[in-house]
C-alpha cells in the first residue's frame, strides 16, 4: 500500500511539473522503429508448431522479413504534439516494408493536446476514407527501474499486464511518445509494443524554426468504440464470421 500511495503522489507530482513547465517548450524527436527479432523467432516457431500451411507460414514470415529501421517523428509545443511515420514510400511488392511500415503506424496521425485533455488519431487507410477517433486514455504502471539512454536518465513504465513498456525521461517534460503513446511523467526515448522497438534517435529541443502542431482535419469525427464497431463490420463483411 506504502508503494502505491508513493507511486501516485509522484505520478501527480511530475504530471503537475509537466503542465507547468511544458508552456512555450517545443521539440522534435526522431524516431526508428524495428522488430524484435527474439519475439520474431519465438512467434514463426510457434505457427509452425501450430500449423501444416506452407503458404501462411511463408507469408508470416515474409511479413517480417523487412530489416530496416522505419523513421517517425513526433514534435511538439505549448503541451500539444503529433506523431507520424516518415517512411510512407513503400514498394508494392515488398510485403515485409508494408508490414514494418503499417506496425510504426502507417498512415496514422497521431495527436496529443494535454491543454484540453484530447488524444486522437487520424486513420484514412483502412476503408477507403478518413476517420478520427479518440485515442482511449492509457493506464500505467511506474516502476523504480532506471538506465542511461541519449544522455537522459530514463525510468521504466509498463501497462497492459507488461506487453507495453516504455522508458521516460522526467528530464524532458513532455508526457507523450511514439505511436500515440501518452499519459507518461516524460517523454518516451524508448517504446517496446507489440513485436516493435521504437527508439529516440535524435532529440531537438526549442528549435530556432517554430514548431507548429495541429489538430487533425478533416475525416468522420467518432468516438473509439464506433470506430472499433465500424472495423469489425469491416472486417466481417470481408472475411465473414
């Protein structure tokens, strides 16, 4: 109980020092995203435990087959910030770019404004049209666990029963990250979700040119759970039950 009440009045603390300090601060971050090649290996010996279909495997395989690094870039200022991939130029035959482009986040445009509490994402490629939903509100679990990253000292921060773990830097006090990733006591230099790794390649504080975030245009303005709904009616009419 000691350690969670320790854990919250800290989370409070750094998140009223963010909204503080956050003011006329801007930035840009690059980013690259890779798999993790352990959890690659892990998850093509499982299907092929799991399955006979040569055909399927080759394509999971295909899938990750992609060794290089994807870039994306989140900037921000005056608590607001956007995520997007760069890499959008993909190969139409090259089935393991689509893939590591799509798992940094594709097309996706990813918001933050701490000011008004508004964390969207802009999709347009999944249905042929423009959606913006609400990107839902991320519950973490802060931890003690610390190492050196870009010269930051970085903390440790999981959710979703550990398969998210990100690493922040109070020293930076934004509280957003790769892919959407937000809600943090600092800036996320480095995001391991799913089967990807994002990292912090370099870090531009208060730039000399004025950052310029904007709120998404444009697009059907819903809320999560009609955007999940409209995706599995998607999703059904394709492939059926």
């Amino acid at each position: 109980m000691k350690i969670l009440i320790k854990h919250i009045l800290l989370y409070f603390y750094f998140t009223t020092s963010i909204l503080l300090s956050q003011q006329n601060f801007s930035g840009i971050v690059d980013y690259k995203s890779f798999t993790n090649s352990k959890k690659i290996e892990k998850l093509l010996s499982e299907k092929k435990q799991k399955t006979k279909n040569k055909k399927l495997l080759s394509l999971i395989k295909q899938s990750f087959e992609f060794k290089k690094p994807i870039n994306s870039k989140l900037q921000f200022s005056n608590n607001k910030g956007v995520f997007i991939v760069e890499d959008k130029m993909i190969r139409d035959d090259d089935l393991g770019q689509q893939m590591a482009v799509s798992r940094a986040g594709g097309s996706k445009e990813y918001y933050y404004n701490d000011n008004e509490k508004i964390y969207l994402i802009k999709e347009c490629e999944a249905l042929g049209e423009c959606f913006v939903f609400d990107n839902k509100f991320l519950k973490w679990n802060l931890t003690q666990e610390t190492k050196e990253m870009n010269g930051y000292k970085v903390f440790k921060a999981t959710r979703s029963n550990g398969k998210v773990i990100a690493w922040y830097t109070p020293s930076i006090p934004i509280s957003f990250g790769p892919k959407g990733e937000y809600g943090l006591p600092g800036l996320i230099l480095e995001l391991e979700i799913g089967k990807i790794i994002f990292r912090a390649t370099k870090i531009i504080l208060n730039p000399k040119e004025k950052v310029v975030v904007e709120r998404p245009k444009g697009g059907n303005r819903v809320s999560y759970e009609e955007y999940s709904s409209i995706m599995k009616k998607a999703k059904k009419s394709v492939f059926g039950n």
